[in-house]
C-alpha cells in the first residue's frame, strides 16, 4: 500500500497575519544584539542566531537576549490601533506612540529603547498638540526607516482596495517620516506584503505595477519612484538605516530559500541590523509561515503577556475562521 502524503495545512487570513506579525518580531529581537556593527564585525553566517556566539560583544548587553526593539513595539502600536479601530485613525494610532514613548506600551518589560532621534522629535510636537499630519520631519536628509519599520501590520489588516492602503501607508509615515521618499517606500513595502499575502506569482513587480499606476497622475511620487527607489534594479543593499537602502536590503535578503536564512543574510549586511531583519521577516514570516522560523528562536522570543493581550501568543494552534476588520465607533468620534 503506498504511504499517503501529508496535504499542507490550509491557511487562513488570521494565520498568515500572525504569521507576519511573528516573522516581523523575532527577526527584530534577533537583529537587536548585532546592531551598529560593521559587516567584518558580525559572526559567520550559520552562528547568527537570536543568541549570539559566546564572547561575541553585542550591543545593548543590558537588554535581555529574545527582546525586540522600538521596531517592533511601533509596529504592535499600529496593529492595536488597526484592531481597535477597524481602519487606519490616525489620532488613536499617535495616542499609542505617545504611551509608547512615554510608559513602555507594547516594549517588553515596559522599556524602551533605541529610539531614532526623528521619532522623537515628532512624538514632542505630537504631545504639544500638533497634528499627525504636520508632525514629521519632511527634508530629503529626513529619511530614515522609522515609518518602514513599523508599517507592515497595515499590509496584513487592510481591507481597502490598493489605492487606499497606499494611501493610509503614506498617512503613517507622516507622523514621523514625512518625505515623499519614505512614504513611497512604506507604500511598496505595503503592496509588496499584501501581494505576498495573495500568492502573486511575482509578489514585488506586481506591487511595483500597482503603485505605478496609482502615481501616473502625480509627479512628485513618480519621481520619488522612478528616479530615487528604482524599483526595477536587482536585489541590493548595505543594511544602513536610509529608508531606502533597508527596503532594497530586505529585498536582497528575502532571496534566501528560508526563514533563517533570510535573518541571517538581513543581520550580515550588519549595521542597522535589527531594522533590516524586521523589514525582511515580515515578508519571510508571511512567505514561509511561523512553522519555518526555528523553534528555538521562538521560544525565545520574550514579551508573552504582550501577544497574550493581543491574541497573537498562540500562532501555531490555527484557527478555522477569519473575520474581517470591524470599524469600532468610538474610534470614529476622535478627531
């Protein structure tokens, strides 16, 4: 009798969300220790782990091993807004960064570290009451990855149609990184989530088409695109924390055949390592499922009582049913 072959689990929306969310984190928590060294600096590819080698100099040695960063804590920020909120609300989402910033919301153990000085600068403004929209910093030279880093919850809980998601990816980014440049790379990133998501065939060129063809009447973003991102050039990147080049870091690193080797390949590039793990895993985690990312990281990924709150902690015990968004009421009533 022949042996029967095992179908693969058949995945639903809320799986995959999870999925995401849990490549996004782990990734970030394992980036955190390598942060800020030079490529020579980081150890060889298969001992990068979430536990670096022993005697390796880390960085934030006073930082538990398995914590994530500002990275992730911003990204759980928009993902309880969305939650909440049922759609992108922008005064609910600054709120958070607020209590974020100022008590530890959503960081593990309440504390937060490595905060960009970009972030913070428009996280001041907010709480003197300016609006979300007028918050970020909006020169050329203002285009770190603060927004791209926290944006992919947006990708995996939208239910708008392209143009609308590109549209609230954008939003986000002003609260922080008003450059069209940044908001354009949260836009791809978004569309790039979403078509992994969907099983498009060519998940990134199908987001570069979508986005082109939202942009053809506007040419401010067609330039930002066309000229500055090059969405067209082959998979490249130094792992620096220009808005850009993590975008194009991420993409060279998801090139890899697996989870771990996509953080791996994400952290050898070195420098702002936990950004670029965390832009990379997201896509990783959607593409190859939390079954892939290995065990032991995680199991040692700290923070449990957060994804408890947040109904994220048990992503392997599947659900059968996924329901869509509700906009929540009281949201709607904030200005």
């Amino acid at each position: 009798m022949p042996a029967l072959i095992s179908s693969p689990v058949k995945k639903t929306h809320t799986d995959r969300v999870r999925d995401g969310m849990w490549g996004l984190l782990v990734a970030d928590a394992c980036g955190v220790p390598y942060e800020f060294r030079h490529p020579k600096d980081i150890p060889p590819f298969e001992e990068i782990n979430m536990h670096p080698p022993k005697g390796y100099l880390r960085s934030y040695a006073h930082v538990p091993l398995g914590t994530w960063s500002d990275d992730s804590a911003q990204a759980l920020c928009l993902y309880a807004s969305l939650k909440e909120c049922g759609m992108y609300h922008a005064y609910d989402f600054t709120a958070r960064l607020i209590k974020w910033h100022d008590r530890g919301y959503m960081a593990v153990d309440n504390y937060v570290f490595d905060i960009g000085n970009q972030t913070t600068s428009a996280i001041a403004k907010l709480k003197k009451g300016m609006t979300a929209r007028y918050a970020g910093l909006r020169g050329e030279r203002n285009n770190g990855n603060g927004s791209l880093m926290r944006c992919l919850p947006l990708a995996l809980l939208h239910g708008g149609k392209d143009v609308s998601l590109v549209m609230d990816a954008h939003a986000q980014s002003e609260v922080t990184h008003a450059h069209l440049r940044s908001q354009v790379c949260c836009a791809l990133y978004c569309l790039w989530a979403r078509r992994e998501l969907q099983n498009a065939p060519d998940p990134w060129n199908s987001a570069v088409s979508s986005l082109r063809n939202i942009y053809q009447k506007d040419p401010a973003y067609v330039r930002e695109l066309e000229t500055h991102i090059r969405p067209d050039e082959p998979p490249h990147g130094q792992g620096t924390g220009y808005v850009l080049d993590t975008l194009h870091s991420a993409r060279l690193a998801c090139e890899e055949k697996d989870y771990a080797s996509v953080i791996r390949r994400a952290i050898a590039l070195g420098h702002d390592t936990d950004t670029t793990a965390c832009v990379a895993g997201g896509i990783a985690g959607i593409r190859h499922g939390i079954e892939n990312i290995p065990t032991k990281w995680r199991n040692a990924l700290r923070g449990a009582e957060i994804l408890n709150q947040l109904d994220l902690s048990q992503a392997e015990k599947r659900s059968h049913t996924s329901k869509p968004l509700k906009t929540n009421k009281s949201c709607q009533k904030k200005t």
